[in-house]
C-alpha cells in the first residue's frame, strides 16, 4: 500500500462519513494522521478543490470530489438502463444475453441476463475470454487500427476449437465483416457447444461496451441467428439513442 496516497483515502473518507465540518486537529485525531504530515496534503486537496477551507478553519468535501463522485453514479446508472435492455432481449428471443467489455487485453464480462430456458448456457460475471475468438471481442475492436488489434491479439492466437481462427489476416477479414454489417459472430470459435452474436454499444464514435446473446449449438440454426441480429441491433440503437440527447454523457463503463 502506497502509504501517501493511502493518507489522502483515509482523509476523504473520514470527511464524507462527517455529518459536520472538521478542524485540522480533528482530522488528524480521527484519522490518526500526525498534524505536521497532514497540514501539507489538506493544502493540497483544498488547492485542487477535492476539499474545500472555512472562514471557520474547518474543513469539508469539495466540489472535485463530488464531480468524482457523480462521474461512478452515472457509470453505474449506465449499466443498469443497459441491462434493462439487455433483459428486453431475453424476453424476445429466450436466450443468455451478455455484456463485455476490454480489460486486460482480453473480454471481460461484466453483465448477463439469463433465460428461463431449461437448459441454457452457463456463463458467469467476470469470465474473461479471448479477444479473438469471441463475438463480443470482435465487436469490442472492430474500430481498432490493424496495428492496435496485433498488439491486444499479441502473435499467439491459441485455438480453443476446431473452429477458432488462428490466423491473423483471416481474423482481419472478419473485422471488415463487422464494418460492413455492424454485428460479429463466433460460430463454435470458443465452445463447440455454443454459437454467438454481438452487437457494438457506442458513444461519441467510440465503442464502450459489446452486447450479446449466445445459442446452445443444437438450438441454433441461421433463421434464429438472424432473428437474434436484428433483436440485437434494435435494442443497440435504443440504448444509443441516451446519448445523442446528453444522458449519460459523461459515462464510461470502463
């Protein structure tokens, strides 16, 4: 633990958990912070206004720290009215929907909805995937420079299945796939069991987050695929539509 930067935690929380404002000396007693040390980091929040000085001596939460504050409540607004949505795709088409996103050079699931099917895909929060071989990874880059994507992809494209594509022009071309008709698949590329579609989720041209919904292969066939493409694409441009009117502006699920 950097031992600085734990000080300053310590300071703003033992502020914003005060019904009242507090004094340098009151501040250092709570905290246990010694006074010679505390002095100068209080100056220091004051001047960057994450803390805010009294006429009285006293000292308060500042406007950047509420800023910081409203900044995570929006983010986490924005998850939920997606996966709203993403609850609306499940109703229409009876199957998992998921969310990811780029973390680590890899997909990272942060959200899922799951059917009443009774036999259905396990999936979980927090599962990471490969980039390539997942619908939803596709999605996540298909606004990537080539030179962006070899470097998240690195040189080791591991099959997971018989399917997997594993050569990097090839994967390429599907990129251009998902340019052209704004959706990805992953046929059997990570489980042999399941096949895939994913939709970009977008603000101000930049992709923020993927959504998809995946099919037990023995469920599967083009005719629900394609149902499931446009119940995809749909509720993407609903959730979009939050952004072009200013909600959510500020918001990043990253």
């Amino acid at each position: 633990m950097h031992k600085p930067t734990e000080r300053v935690i310590q300071i703003l929380m033992t502020l914003a958990s005060e019904k009242e404002d507090l004094s340098l000396t009151e501040i250092s007693e709570k905290t246990e912070i010694p006074k010679g040390t505390i002095s100068p980091i209080l100056s220091t929040l004051v001047d960057l206004k994450f803390l805010s000085k009294k006429a009285n001596m006293k000292y308060r939460v500042g406007i950047n720290s509420f800023i910081v504050g409203e900044t995570y409540i929006e983010a986490t607004s924005l998850l939920e009215m997606i996966k709203s949505y993403m609850t609306e795709v499940v109703k229409e088409c009876n199957e998992i929907c998921q969310l990811g996103i780029i973390q680590d050079n890899k997909v990272f699931y942060i959200a899922k909805k799951d059917p009443e099917q009774s036999i259905q895909l396990m999936s979980y929060v927090g599962k990471f995937l490969p980039i390539y071989s997942t619908a939803l990874g596709k999605a996540l880059i298909f606004k990537s420079s080539q030179e962006e994507i070899k470097k998240l992809i690195g040189n080791n494209m591991v099959p997971l299945t018989k399917h997997t594509i594993t050569n990097f022009n090839k994967f390429m071309d599907e990129i251009e796939q998902v340019k052209k008709h704004g959706y990805s698949y992953d046929l059997q590329e990570t489980s042999l069991d399941a096949k895939c579609v994913a939709v970009p989720i977008e603000k101000n041209e930049k992709v923020i987050a993927a959504m998809s919904v995946s099919v037990p292969t023995f469920r599967s066939n083009d005719q629900k695929l394609d149902k499931i493409v446009n119940i995809l694409l749909k509720y993407k441009n609903v959730i979009e539509s939050y952004f072009e009117y200013n909600i959510y502006k500020d918001a990043d699920l990253t």
